[in-house]
C-alpha cells in the first residue's frame, strides 16, 4: 500500500519542481538598432556587464568566440520570476521590466570553455516611465577551475552608458533615475556544461 502512495507523491514533487523553473518569464532584451520604449507600467532597466577573466573585459576583448551573460530574476512581492538569457552578448543590455524590486537569483556565463552557472547576490529597483540606470556591474573570477569564485562591483559610469545608448539604439530622450545594483561582494561560478575544445 505505501509503495502505491510513493509514486503519485513523486510525480507530484517532480510536477511542483518543474513549475519552479518552467513557470518563469523569458524577457529578452531590446535590441540594438530599435526604439527605446517601454510598455505602460513598465520602466526600462540599462547598464553593462563586465565579466573581467586574467584581468581583461571578456565582452571588450576581441571575439574570439561569442559569449553570452544571462540571469533569472525573481520580482520582490509577487515572486514571478523572469528568465533574462541572453542579458547581453557585449556588455550592454536595455531591458523592458515591470516597475518593482528584483532580486538577481542566478547567473549564467557562455564563453569557449562551456556554459558557466552560479551566484552573486543582488538587487535593483524599477521606477515606471523612464530610464532606470543600474550602473557597470563587474564581475571578476579569482581562478579557473571548474568552479571559480567570484569578485562582484558596481561602479557607477552614467556618462558612457548614455553614449552607449545613443550609439546603439534609437535614441529618444527620457528622463533618467540612478538606481545603482546592489551586488554582494562575493559570489560562484560553476562550469556546468563544458564545451569539448575545438
């Protein structure tokens, strides 16, 4: 009798498991060449990722093969989360979020050695009508292993990501609230899916 019990528990566990991950949001970001403009409710979130690796910018360096930046955010109240992946492919992102407060719950880093994924906590608020500058948020490993500690900074750099923004999308002026990411200052990343060398 406990062995029939057992196996509808498990399907049940598996379904609420799958939920958790499945039942999030993918949000890509705008891209390049179009118009910023956000949806009624929604404000618009910009910045750049720096991925520092042997101390140079991993997304600035020349491409020797693409590289990817995502993370998953959880909305702070109502618990939805959104799938951003990929956040960006050379260090600037834009994206078209509901106003609120968000939690960055996961990271996840594609380069030539595979697929990297970990933590580095932080937060961000969202302000509706408007641009919402997150600020540079730098991200250093400390050694490359196959699981790799890392170093997380935000430095404020209005001036450029302005510039960025006029020479990538389709500028339309807005007014703009400096709401600088919280980052922890430690965090991991972990080689979850190793690329075979080529």
């Amino acid at each position: 009798m406990q062995r029939s019990r057992l196996v509808p528990n498990l399907l049940v566990a598996a379904g609420i498991a799958g939920c958790v991950w499945g039942c999030a949001e993918l949000v890509l970001p705008i891209q390049p060449g179009t118009p910023l403009v956000e949806k009624p409710g929604d404000g618009l979130v910009f910045g750049r990722i720096a991925v520092i690796r042997d101390g140079e910018d991993q997304f600035s360096a020349l491409p020797s093969f693409p590289k990817e930046f995502g993370w998953v955010l959880t909305q702070a109240g109502s618990g939805k989360r959104y799938v951003v992946s990929p956040l960006t492919q050379n260090g600037v992102f834009v994206l078209d979020l509901p106003a609120g407060s968000y939690e960055v719950s996961k990271l996840m880093y594609d380069e030539r050695a595979g697929l990297w994924e970990g933590r580095l906590p932080a937060r961000f608020s969202v302000q509706s009508s408007g641009l919402n500058y997150v600020g540079t948020w730098t991200i250093e490993f400390t050694n490359l292993g196959p699981s790799s500690k890392i170093i997380g900074k935000v430095v404020n750099q209005l001036d450029e990501a302005r510039d960025d923004l006029k020479q990538t999308y389709t500028w339309k002026q807005l007014p703009v609230t400096v709401s600088l990411l919280e980052s922890a200052q430690e965090g991991y990343l972990s080689l979850v899916r190793p690329r075979a060398e080529q």
